[in-house]
C-alpha cells in the first residue's frame, strides 16, 4: 500500500520534472530541487510512524529503505 501510494504520488514529480527539462535544462534541475527540497520533510513523515510502530531506528530505517528501493526498481 506504501509503494502504491509513493508511485500515485511520485508520477506527477516525475512529469513535472520531464516538462521543465523539455523546456530548459535549467527550468528542469530548479524543479527537480525544489521537489528534492519538499521529499525530505515527506520522507520523515513516511518514516516517523514507523518508528511509533517498532521503536527501534534501525528497523524502522531498514524497512523505509526496502520500500523506497522496490519502489525504485519498479
């Protein structure tokens, strides 16, 4: 469900992305940081609950690091 819902998310990222460098490659990295920027506030509150749920920062890291690596091979 995780995986599901970071694609759903990450799709429009992706073809903003693709827009801005089909224009500029400039326009497309300051999109790319700027969505960079805004992932790392997103990817702490992904992470925050799990911890809630194992209370231990190593597992919880290990798994968020598992979803994250499917996700990118899909």
């Amino acid at each position: 469900m995780l995986v599901i819902g970071m694609a759903l998310h990450n799709l429009p990222e992706g073809l903003a992305i693709g827009a801005g460098f089909a224009l500029t490659p400039i326009l497309g990295i300051m999109i790319a940081l700027g969505i960079a920027a805004q992932d790392v506030p997103e990817n702490i509150a992904t992470i925050v609950p799990l911890y809630g749920l194992t209370k231990k920062k190593m597992k919880s890291f290990v798994i968020f690091s598992i979803v994250c690596l499917c996700y990118k091979i899909y």
